[in-house]
C-alpha cells in the first residue's frame, strides 16, 4: 500500500512537472507599466513616429531639460519652414488623433495612477501639435505666392520667440484699398480660412468679418479631433508641471507667454484686417 | 479496499491544501521580502520544505533537523548571491572605467567630438543599468545539532548562528512608455532596501512512528526561536520617485519641511545617518510525515509568531510551505544504487505569486565520499537550475535562479562535520 501511495505521488509530481515547467528562462516583465495602458502606449509611438516623419524630434537629454522647453524641440525654425505641405498637415492632425487616445486612456483607463509627468508631457506635445498645424494651415494657404510669414528664434532680441507677419506683396494690396471693411478680401478664400482656423487651433478664438457683405466663413478645425487648443493645452501641461516640480512653473509660463504673444499677434492683426473676435469663456 | 481509499482521501487533501493555499496567499503586487535561500533548494525552485536533510532545515522546516542522525556542524565560509545584471556589469566594469576616464580628461567632456563614442557609450550604459535589477545577499550561516535516539523516538536539538546582508534596487516603471529615454524615467521610481541581520536561535524537532489512516509512517515535528537584530534602509513604505530626486525642497517647494528629500528619504551627504535599527523575534514550525525513506510531505508556518522593532513594531509575515517530495530510485523495482532521483512539488506563500514549485535534483555517488548534483526547478513561474559537488567535508554549490524580483547567480562553499 505504501508503495502504491509513492506511485500516486510521484505521478502528481510528474504531471505537475508537465504542466507547469513550461516556459523559459527570460523574464517576462510587464511591457505597459502601472499608470498606462497598452492602447495608450501604442498611441503615444504612433504620435511619436509621425512627429518624427514630420521632422519634430522632441529630445530631452536629461531631465535637467524640462528647465529649457524651448530647448525640447531645438529644429522648431526649420520644421516651421517646412510645414508648407497637405500631407504634413495631415500627419499633425493625425498625431493630434493619437495624441488624444493617449490622453483619454489616461484620463479614464489608468485609473487614477496616470503620471504628473505623463500628463504635462501628453499636453505639451498636444499644444505644440495644434500650434504647428496652424502655421502649416497658414503654410499651406501661401499657393502660389508668400502671404503669411511666420518665423521662429527663441533668441530674437525682441524677446518674442515667434514672428508673424504679411509679405510685402499683400501689404501694398492694404494700403491701396480704401475701405478697412474690404480688407479681408485682400486675401484669397483660402487664406482667410487659414487664419480663421489658425486662431482657433491656438487660441480657440473665433473670427469673423466685420463687413456684412463679406460671407463669413467657420472654422473648419470646430470638430474631433480638435477638441481644445494650442493654448489650452499648454496651459494644462503647467498646472501638470507645477504639481511635479515647482521650479518648472516660472519656464513654463515664459514658454507659454510666448505662444500666447503670437496668438494675441495673429488676433490684433486680423481685428486690422476687418475681422471681430470672440474668445472661449475659459480665457 | 479501506487502505486505497485512504490513500486516495489523504492524496485529494494534500491538492486541496496546495490549490486552496495558493488562492488564499496569491497576490498580484511585486514585493522584495525576503527570506533566507540556500544555494541547494535554489537550484531546485526552492522547495526544501520536505528535504531538510541538513543544515537548511533551521530556515525551512524546523522539522527537518530531527532526520538528522549524527551530530553536526556546519558553516558556509561563503555564500553569495547576486543578481545576473549586476554580475554582467561588474564582467564590464573595466570598459565603462576607461570611457569614464576618458571623458573626464576631456577639456570639454560634454561636446568635444574626439570623446564622442565614450560619451555614448557611457550614456548608452547607464541607460542600460537604469532599468537593470541590482542585487546582493551575502550569508554566513553556522550550524550545529546534537540527535538524540531513544529506541524509536529520536530529539534533536540544534542552534544557529547566521550573519547576513542583503542588497536591493530596482527601478520600477511607471506611466507611458515614451522613446526618450530621459522623458521615460521621470515618473519611474526607485526601490531600494539594504539589510544588515545577525540571528541567533534554537531549534528543536522530534521524530516517532505512528500510524495514520492505516499508514505505518513517521513523523517529525519541530519548532525554532530567533532573535533577530536588524539595521535597515529602505523606502518600501514610500517609494523615491525621479520627481523626488529633482525636488530636493519637496513638493512645497520650501527647505527646511518635512517633505524635504533629506527629511524624507536621507541626507546624500550622509546616506548612512538615516539607518533604522530594529530587534524583534520570529518562531517557526514544521512537521513532515516520512512515508518510509521513499516519499515525504512537510508542511512550515515561518514566523508563526513574530515581530520586528523599530520605531513602530512590525509585524512579521507569516508565510506557510507545503511540499510533496519522492525519491524516486527508492521505488519498488526502481531501486538504484549509488544514485538519488529526488522529485518535489510544492507551494510556498512568500513569493505572493500565484504558482506551483517544482524541483528536481538527480544525486551521483561514485565514491562514498563524493557525490555530484543536477538540479532543475521551478519557481512561481520562473525556471531555476543548480549543481553540486560534495567531496568529503566540503559542499560547493551553484544555482542560477530566478524570482520576482531578478535572475541571481547563487554560489556556497559549505563545510559539513558529520561525527
């Protein structure tokens, strides 16, 4: 009986061997971490190589870079001049796309263990986004000749990162016209949605004409995957910042002052050019 | 017909104890707790709760010590683990010394491009060991039994002395996975746990025949005491996180509060001033029901009772083992000489991942006084493999081990007197 007993339990023994021992040697340790999730994640390297495809490479060395946003995106100049294409446009609106899955899975998904960092960083990309599809918007709209000047140089000695402003050629049209109220049709149909839908994807702020006779025209960006703002989401990238490191604040705020000072650049001149505007009850 | 019935009744308890157990202790959170690991039980998965046959027996199954027939001293004047990163990085040091080097000489170490492979080198390395799990277990264990037979009824007395240290980091990943590596550490965070222990104890387990459900077996039952001395660093309790390191004010931004790094975690200055020292005492039992010299059950509760002092008391974890062994060259018809087949299954509750052990262990003995060891293992999960040679007095033991925790490589020299 004894024996019958060491043969029932070598059998367990053996099956349990059979069972159980497969497998290797390798760890396999978790590929989405605690506070993601793996849509997310898959999110964020699709966003991340479509950033990279456009020429946006956003290198953070060290974590001593976040003191430096400006410094986050060191080919901004060239990227800007090179936004001038449908297709580059297309590839921002779907980083914004996947950019905001990243968002929702963090918002809804990582139940509550989403990270400061994450955030700030989702925002920040976010706001830089939108702000590069606006100035390709205004890229784009330049066929064939050059309206829209936009220009990029974090060490201006005006102090303003950002430049914008008409070429030459449009700005004799202005002076030649004699009613302010016919100014926007100076500009191509085109153009004018270029700047309508720049306002709005920087500011969320909405254009319109002055001139009743003049048809006003809707931004085209007031729809998914356009959710928020270049500004807004900036904005939210700093309360983030704040909460993972106070130092950060003051930095980020400069950045954001400068994105705001284009933004409040594009919004006087199109107020000379004949347009109203209304601004988002959260500014 | 009654015996088989039997049989079959004590064989459907042992699994429902394993699988009850195993739902009952299985948790999903990662832990570095640790316990004392012998390089033997590690080539095998670990599971030693049932073949206690030496001086291991003292941390895994109290019982154990009452298998042994003669008096005997045993002290492992090395016994090492460390952790398979860690081992490749120290195999490379001398690599990163000459990039380091190099750069450091350099009029301008961050931007001169005569330097350039080095600096990426470097920086390529320390991402690599950013993510790599670094460990140590450094143990001096010291045993002594003294059995004693009374006809059929056989005590053993027994006490150990063990000094032991134990080294722990690991970076824990958190949040999105972004390509940049520096973007990716900032919401990582470090673990870390470095523990200096001196133990002292007794142990005492007696063996008798018995008969259970018609069954002639024998049983052992043991118990040890220890007193344990501890001094501690860790942040298991609050974990230091990258944000941590780049907030040395807190997140108040204000020096001089509590939640200032130093305040928080230790003082980099002095990284040392912040140990924590704690006493306290754990106690530990064990039975195994031998079924002749052929198979055995055993069962362990560690820290049975227990507790640790520090600035508050701890409470020690329990932690139970259950473990089926069979020796399988002692089978009817199988019985070979001058080798050991040993094969064990079981369950242990403190790796908190849900997970059958497996271990199996083959025993060459050419020569009375040599034996030579394969072992293979499982381990919730993880595969382990182990050899050994035992020359005389002498045991030399390897294991390649895998846990929750890391990959270690595992190596004891042990000296073993028999009288």
């Amino acid at each position: 009986m004894i024996s019958k007993c060491i043969m029932l339990l070598t059998s367990v023994i053996v099956c349990s061997m059979l069972i159980f021992t497969s497998g290797c040697f390798e760890r396999n340790d978790p590929i989405t971490a605690l506070g993601s999730t793996s849509k997310a994640d898959e999110a964020l390297k699709k966003a991340e190589t479509i950033l990279e495809k456009i020429g946006i490479t956003f290198t953070l060395k060290d974590p001593g870079g976040l003191t430096n946003p400006e410094d986050l995106v060191p080919n901004l100049g060239n990227v800007l001049r090179e936004l001038g294409s449908v297709e580059k446009e297309m590839d921002l609106e779907e980083a914004v796309v996947q950019l905001n899955i990243v968002l929702s899975e963090l918002e809804q998904e990582a139940k509550g263990e989403s990270s400061l960092s994450d955030m700030a960083m989702v925002h920040f990309y976010l706001g830089i986004t939108y702000l590069l599809d606006a100035v390709s918007r205004f890229l784009i709209s330049d066929d064939p000749e050059e309206t829209f000047i936009i220009e990029y140089d974090p060490k201006s000695p005006s102090g303003k990162w950002f430049a914008f402003d008409i070429s030459m050629r449009v700005k004799v049209k202005l002076v030649l016209t004699d009613n302010p109220l016919d100014y926007p049709l100076i500009f191509t149909l085109k153009e004018r949605q270029a700047f309508i839908d720049a306002a709005d994807l920087i500011g969320d702020t909405k254009l319109k004409p002055r001139a009743p006779n003049i048809q006003p025209q809707s931004s085209s960006v007031d729809r998914p995957p356009f959710l928020k703002s270049a500004l807004w989401h900036l904005e939210q990238a700093v309360n983030f910042a704040q909460q993972y490191s106070p130092d950060l604040v003051e930095i980020h705020e400069e950045f954001n002052r400068n994105i705001s000072d284009l933004e409040d650049t594009i919004r006087q001149d199109s107020v000379d050019w004949g347009y109203t505007y209304i601004l988002p009850p959260w500014r | 017909m009654v015996i088989k019935r039997n049989l079959l009744l004590f064989a459907s308890l042992m699994f429902v104890l394993i699988f009850i157990a195993s739902e009952l202790f299985a948790s999903g959170v990662e832990s570095i707790v640790s316990q004392y690991k012998s390089i033997r039980p590690m080539g095998m998965g670990n599971i030693f709760t049932t073949i206690t046959d030496n001086g291991d027996a003292f941390y895994y199954n109290p019982a154990g010590i009452a298998n042994i027939n003669h008096p005997l001293f045993a002290f492992q004047p090395l016994r090492l683990l460390i952790t398979r990163d860690l081992y490749d990085e120290i195999g490379n040091i001398t690599q990163l010394a000459d990039d380091v080097g190099k750069v450091r000489q350099s009029d301008d170490p961050l931007n001169n491009p005569d330097v350039a492979d080095e600096r990426q080198r470097v920086l390529n390395r320390m991402e690599r060991m950013f993510y790599e799990t670094l460990g140590m277990d450094i143990a001096t264990p010291t045993q002594i039994t003294f059995p004693v037979n009374i006809r059929n009824f056989n005590l053993a007395i027994g006490a150990t002395v063990n000094g032991w240290s134990e080294s722990k980091v690991k970076v824990l990943r958190h949040g999105l996975r972004w390509k940049s590596f520096a973007q990716d550490i900032l919401d990582d965070e470090i673990l870390y746990r470095i523990i200096a222990e001196t133990s002292y104890g007794v142990t005492t387990a007696f063996k008798f025949p018995i008969s259970l459900l018609s069954l002639p077996i024998e049983l052992s039952m043991g118990i040890s005491a220890m007193k344990i001395n501890q001094m501690l660093i860790t942040d298991e309790d609050d974990l230091l996180s990258v944000s941590d390191l780049l907030n040395p004010n807190g997140k108040d931004n204000i020096k001089g509060t509590a939640d200032d790094f130093e305040n928080h975690f230790f003082n980099p200055d002095d990284p040392f001033a912040c140990i924590s020292k704690g006493e306290g005492y754990s106690v530990d039992a064990g039975v195994i029901v031998l079924l002749t010299n052929k198979a055995e059950v055993a069962f362990s509760l560690r820290n049975l009772m227990g507790k640790i002092t520090y600035d508050k008391t701890k409470k020690l974890p329990k932690d139970f083992a259950i473990s089926i062994v069979v020796n399988l060259t002692k089978l009817p018809h199988l019985n070979i000489p001058m080798m050991d087949v040993i094969l064990a299954t079981g369950l242990d509750s403190l790796s908190n991942k849900t997970g059958v052990q497996l271990g199996l262990e083959t025993i060459l003995k050419p020569l009375k006084f040599l034996s030579i060891s394969g072992r293979i293992g499982r381990n919730q999960g993880y595969t382990s493999l182990g050899a050994g040679v035992q020359l005389l007095f002498l045991d030399l033991d390897y294991a390649f081990y895998c846990d929750t925790f890391a990959n270690w490589h595992a190596f004891s020299l042990k000296m073993a007197f028999q009288y």
